[in-house]
C-alpha cells in the first residue's frame, strides 16, 4: 500500500515540470481569413502593409513580412479561384511585373488618431 502511494507521489512530482514547460509554450495566434466575396475594397498603405476594407465595415491590416516595392505603384490581384485570403498564408500579385508577395497575418485595424 505505501509502495504504490510512493509511486504515485512520484509519477505526479514528475509530471509538474512537465506541465509548467507545457505552459509557458508560445501560443500561436488563430490564422485570420477572409471571404474574397465579403472584401468591398482594399487600399495599398505603403510597400508593407495593406488594408482591406470588409463590407460589414471592419477593416483588416496585413503587414507584409517583407517589402513589396512595386505593390504601390501598380497595386495587386490575388489568385482567381480563392473563396478566401488567408493571412500570413497566401501571397498577392503585383499587376504589370508579376511580383509575387507574401501576405502577413490579418490584425483588425482602427485608424490612428489626428
């Protein structure tokens, strides 16, 4: 009877450094996407980031993990066929020079006061 209230004791001293490992594990944030079909606009910030302007009004910032230097000047298309953009997973396409960017994660947007 003490033996197995030993092992016991044992197996659940063993499991607590475990367990505090398992809490302090990076937790990865949930992958935003959006329905192409719900999109009503986008507008090109800067080389780096895009928005995208939802019909429901909510707006969706990406910022792009690396710059996009013709996405500016041309703007983008997304590959025909997807029913949804999914951040920090599919890339754009820069219209005229065929650049291919990589989308970062989709981070809902409130505009900066003035």
């Amino acid at each position: 009877m003490k033996k197995s209230a030993f092992v016991a004791a044992l197996v659940a001293l063993a499991a607590i450094p475990w367990q505090a490992e398992a809490d302090l594990a990076p937790v990865k944030p949930k992958q935003v996407c959006l329905e192409a079909y719900l999109i009503d606009h986008t507008h090109v910030v800067n080389a780096s980031t895009v928005l995208f302007y939802m019909r429901n009004g909510k707006i969706w910032q990406s910022n792009l993990p690396t710059p996009c230097p013709g996405l500016l000047m041309h703007g983008f298309v997304a590959k025909a066929g997807y029913t949804e953009i999914c951040g920090g997973a599919q890339g754009i396409t820069v219209i005229q020079t065929g650049e291919v960017c990589q989308l970062g994660p989709f981070t809902p947007y409130t505009a900066a006061a003035h």
